[in-house]
C-alpha cells in the first residue's frame, strides 16, 4: 500500500469524502474518475439513473479484472465529495463515461516516490 499520499489537493476539493474513500483513493486502493457530463453516455445513463445529475465524480477499482467487473459497485460522488449513489457493474460500466481528474493536484512526493 502507498504510504505517499497521491493527491495533495483531495481533501480541500472533496471535504466530506468519507476517509475510508479518501484513504482508499490516497493509496491507490481505489481511482476517482470525472464524469464527462458531456458524452453520449452520460446521456444514456442519466435517463435510466436521473439521481446522477449530481453526480461529478465516481470511486472505481481499477484492479478488478474485466471478467469479473459486474461484481464491483461504483461509488458516485457530488462536487464535495458525498456519495449519492452506489451502482453495481451488472447495470453500468464506466467505458466512455470518464474524463480525467485535472483538478486533483499529485503531491511531489508522491511525483518523486514513483521515480525511485
């Protein structure tokens, strides 16, 4: 497990991120993805789960192998972080649905941690 924490802006950015997530996230256990509200998947999404027009970010494993993701639940975040709804991959998957988290700022130790 890192030790370094990944982001150094994550939790001014997302203050009522439960620290079990943060922590999760901080040690690349778990990803925090964008939600491009812009894509035609979104659009898809959003008429079959409307309670995602909230939603700004999601927490996803990217460890679980594709074989196995209808077992794996995402974690859809608002812009401060609270959950407001988890989806299972038997209904959803991410593929299309993601842009990058520019935002989040990499900590430099973590930036020189991963050149050792």
């Amino acid at each position: 497990m890192q030790e370094i924490p990944k982001y150094k802006n994550l939790h001014e950015l997302l203050p009522e991120l439960l620290p079990v997530l943060q922590e999760s996230v901080q040690s690349e256990i778990l990803e925090i993805g964008k939600i491009d509200k812009a894509s035609e998947k979104f659009q898809m999404v959003h008429e079959r789960f409307p309670n995602l027009e909230e939603a700004v970010y999601v927490i996803y494993s990217k460890f679980i192998k594709k074989c196995e993701h209808e077992y794996e639940t995402f974690i859809f975040l608002d812009a401060k972080g609270k959950s407001i709804s988890h989806i299972s991959g038997r209904e959803l998957t991410l593929h299309g649905l993601l842009k990058p988290c520019e935002e989040f700022s990499i900590s430099e130790e973590y930036l020189y941690n991963e050149e050792e």
